[in-house]
C-alpha cells in the first residue's frame, strides 16, 4: 500500500512507510539524518522477515544486502532500519462453541504472549463467535489485557472474516503519536471455517491486501480435520491472508503448542527490517504490483506481503 507523503510533514511520511506497530521509536542503529521527500512521492512500505535454512531469524544484514522489484523492475531504497519498532497489534481469540474444551489453554497462551509486549507496544483483545467482541481497546496495560483474555468464553457459531474486517478497521484508528514509527499486526487464533460472517473472504483478503498489517494466523485442527484429505477452506483462508500480508501461518497439531507458537511470533515482529522506496513507476492507474524482495547472502530468505495497490489520481 502507498501513503502520500507532504513536505510539511516529511517526518510523519516516513513513520507510515512501516507496515505494523504501536507507539514511540528508538534512534536507527546510526545517526542518520531522516530522508526527505518531494511533495506529492508516494513512499512504499515492507517489513521484511529473513530466515536462514534452519529457520533462525537473521538479524545482521544492512541496507547494501537489499534487493527490491516491482513488477520486476529494481527499485531504489529511500528507507531503511532494522531497530525494533513499537507494535500495534489486534488478538483475535476464536471462542466458538467448539472451542469449549481449548479454551483454558487458548487463553493461557494469549497472556502469554500479552506478558511479553514492551511498554511502547499497544494491543487490543477481540473474541469472535457469531458476534464480534473488541474485549478491550488499543492499551500497554498488561494487565487489563489479561483480564480482557480471561473473560472469553466459548459458545456460537464463527464469524472468522467479520472479526478480520473489524480488525482491520480497528488498527487504523489505533492512536499514534505524530512522527512516530510503528509496526501493525493481526494474530488470529481460530479452530474452524466461517460459518455466519456478513463479509465475504474475498472482501476481507482485498481489505487487508490494502493494508499495511501483517496477519499471523493460528488454525487449531481437530482429529477430525486433521484425517480428511483433500481441500480444506479453513486452512486455505489462513494461509492465503498470511501469505498476502507478509504474515505466517501455523497449524499445531496440539492445543499445548500455542505458547511456542505465539513465542515465535513475538520473536519475528521484534526482528523485521523495515524498508522503504518511491516506486520508479510513475503512472497513478490503482492497479495491483507485485513485489520481490531479494537479499544478498547465500542460504537465507526473505518474506514481505507480496504487493500493494498504486494509488489513483
């Protein structure tokens, strides 16, 4: 997705040029003066993940190892950092009624993950069923994330892409101190494929493909589900939003997993580069470009969403 940038307010284009997050920013690993930008450039961000064969998160690289294409044309980096920005992220707890016997555990392993949020970091609690619950607001307090964690209770149907869309609306509003950079983040836990949503996935995926909010989605499997064969849509569903936004997916087996897994996803949002570059692309069509990001350095890989839409007009 692109912001447009205005020379009045070069500082607070920069902080947008981040795609996940919350409040209040370190200094870059040197001094550097902030890039500055014409009136009118319209700056691309990326939050790269890079990983080695082992799947280690590779945290050492410089501007220099970057490689980054547009619809296959390389394009130059006008931004770079790979300090550990605040993040703003949305818990999505599933508390449908098939989550009933998960449910102790699935909350266990949310706070968790809430104790392990810095104080410059913000997170907001939404349960999901047949309705959509924002438990509790864009807050650091640990603890009334956790109170907000403990009051989930399963019971009802699904509305996986309304409480997405929700999300998604939600994180813009999220408060953002001016010239601040910032992260923002999805994490969506749920045990099954939507069953009572008034939004569609197709409007969901266009929603977040729009943003700059990675998803990070967690798909509980029964024994059930996890002995059919052949096309699941559940899982289709969290991965295609992952893979789009630059996010992961996981499928544990066990329910005593999650701690694990929300550890890893803790780990990756604290070890992204963010990248920024005006697109050499000057036609303003609001058409879709994809993009590649390459890196330098032999056996490892990099991961961002996989494009965003030109601006119009």
């Amino acid at each position: 997705m692109t912001l447009r940038a205005t020379a009045a307010a070069a500082l607070i284009a920069i902080a947008c040029i981040i795609g996940l997050g919350a409040a209040g920013v370190q200094p870059p690993d040197t001094p550097a003066q902030p890039p500055s930008f014409r009136a009118g450039v319209d700056v691309v961000s990326l939050n790269v993940t890079v990983t080695d064969r082992e799947g280690r998160f590779v945290t050492d690289l410089d501007e220099s190892s970057f490689r980054i294409y547009e619809d296959g044309v390389q394009q130059d980096i006008n931004f770079f950092t790979r300090t550990q920005l605040p993040i703003a992220l949305a818990l999505l707890i599933d508390t449908s009624a098939s989550m009933d016997e998960k449910m102790a555990t699935a909350q266990e392993a949310a706070i968790g993950f809430a104790q392990r949020l810095r104080p410059e970091d913000l997170a907001e609690i939404v349960d999901f069923d047949g309705r959509v619950n924002i438990l509790q607001p864009f807050t650091n307090d640990v603890e009334q994330l956790e109170r907000a964690i403990q009051r989930t209770a399963a019971g009802g149907s699904t509305s996986l892409y309304n409480a997405i869309y929700i999300a998604l609306r939600e994180l813009a509003k999220a408060p953002l101190r001016q010239a601040d950079l910032r992260r923002e983040a999805i994490i969506v836990l749920s045990d099954g494929e939507d069953t009572s949503s008034l939004v569609s996935f197709d409007e969901v995926l266009e929603l977040s493909k729009r943003s700059n909010t990675a998803i990070f989605s967690i798909g509980l499997q029964s024994d059930e589900s996890r002995s059919r064969t052949g096309f699941r849509e559940a899982d289709f569903v969290l991965r295609q939003l992952a893979q789009e936004t630059g996010g992961r997916a996981f499928f544990p087996e066990r329910i005593e997993e999650l701690p694990a897994i929300y550890r890893q996803i803790s780990d990756e949002l604290s070890s992204q580069y963010s990248v920024g570059y005006i697109s050499a692309n000057p036609l303003r069509n609001g058409q879709w470009r994809r993009v590649v990001v390459r890196v330098d350095r032999d056996a490892v890989s990099a991961r961002t969403k996989q494009g965003y839409y030109a601006p119009r007009g």
